[in-house]
C-alpha cells in the first residue's frame, strides 16, 4: 500500500501563498534569479550553482541576497567549466540538489520570479522543487520579454537578447557574467529599469498583472 505523506511546512506555505495580479509592481515582492549549470539540456543537466537577488517596493535587497554551489549528481563537462569557471573539485562540498530545493522554494513563496530568458530557470525549478513534491506556482517576470516589449530587442531572432549588452544598452552595471549571482544581480537592475520605462510607456501605475503578461505576449520568435 502507497503510504501518502503530508508536504512539508515550507511546501505548504509556497503552494498558499498567492500575488495579487492587481497589485502595483512597487508594492509586490520580487526575485531575480540566475543559475549555472551542468550543461543546457533543460530535461537532463543539473544546477551547480544559484544566485537570487530579493526585490521590494522597487528597490533591490542586496543585504538579503544569496548564493550556493549545488552538488551534482553527474560530472560537470569541460566545456561548461569553461564557461562559468567551476570545476567538479569545486563541488565536493556543495549541498545537494535537494537541499538547495528547499532554500529556493522558500525564496520563491509569495514573490513574483525575474529571470533573464526565464524558460531555462523554470524548467531548472520546476525539476527542483519537485524534489520536495511542490506544484510550480510562482509569476514570472522574464526580462528578454520586457527588453521586447519596450522595442529593445526584436520579437524574431535567432536567440535571446544578451543580458551584457541590454544592460549597457540601459546604462546600468554588469556584474561578473557567467556567475550566477553577479548575473542575479544584472537582471535585477535590468528589470528595474525595463518595468519603470514600460510603466511611462504604457501611462499610469503598472501592476504585477501586466507585467507578467507582457512576458506571455513578447515571447522569443524563432525565424
């Protein structure tokens, strides 16, 4: 007989916790959120690495940022290393996936997702926090959409607008590329700016509600 367990307490808060789409985007929580990993392949490679920058009253919390490595259960290729600059040694003392799960759903609980071409992040979570039997439940925000929304990059392309160069396009930092909290960090003044300039845009106060729906209708185009 299948035994059915109670989700834990932290599983239990996020899938409760609800954002008002009608909110206005000053006034909700938000988190932009990075990782690195094993490789791209979205349903086979594995986190190594997060960071998140929490977002309030349109301000980032840097003081509450995070960042972790992650243990994974597969070896990281050399060419990925090359990239973001960690090694499989680097690893050895990483907390696993599934710790690493528990801090991100926590994280996640009552904010509203930032993530620069926010499909890979979603995917990776998605694949985490079922690790602690959480429904995917959290708003998403991407910047690559909002870059598209506000005509700062095209809606057909062959690949998402680069993160480095739509900050400097914006006149904004570039923190450490390829490093998930420096990237963390980028797309969280990234999207500060494009929310701000789609809000004079658009006239009025813009709320969580739009914003997340300018992310459904500006997707990545693909000739």
């Amino acid at each position: 007989m299948r035994v059915l367990r109670r989700p834990a307490s932290f599983v239990r808060d996020y899938e409760g916790a609800r954002v008002d789409d009608a909110l206005p985007w000053r006034a909700a929580e938000f988190v932009a959120l990075d990782f690195e990993a094993t490789g791209l392949d979205l349903r086979a490679d594995e986190v190594i690495s997060y960071g998140l920058v929490p977002i309030r009253a349109g301000r980032m919390l840097v003081g509450a940022q995070e960042y972790s490595l992650v243990r994974p259960s597969v070896p990281v290729p050399g060419a990925s290393s090359r990239v973001h600059r960690i090694r499989n040694r680097d690893l050895d003392d990483a907390p696993p996936a599934i710790e690493v799960a528990e801090a991100l759903i926590r994280s996640c609980t009552g904010r509203v997702l930032v993530a620069h071409a926010a499909w890979v992040e979603v995917a990776f979570l998605k694949r985490l926090f079922r690790l602690h039997g959480a429904h995917w439940r959290t708003p998403v925000v991407d910047t690559a959409a909002l870059a598209r929304g506000v005509g700062l990059a095209p809606r057909i392309a062959s690949r998402e607008p680069s993160l480095e160069a739509l900050a400097m396009e914006l006149g904004v930092p570039v923190h450490d590329p390829h490093h998930a909290l420096g990237d963390a960090l980028t797309t969280a003044q990234v999207f500060l700016v494009l929310a701000a300039r789609l809000e004079r845009a658009r006239g009025g106060t813009l709320d969580v509600g739009a914003l997340c729906n300018t992310t459904r209708e500006f997707p990545l185009l693909v000739p």
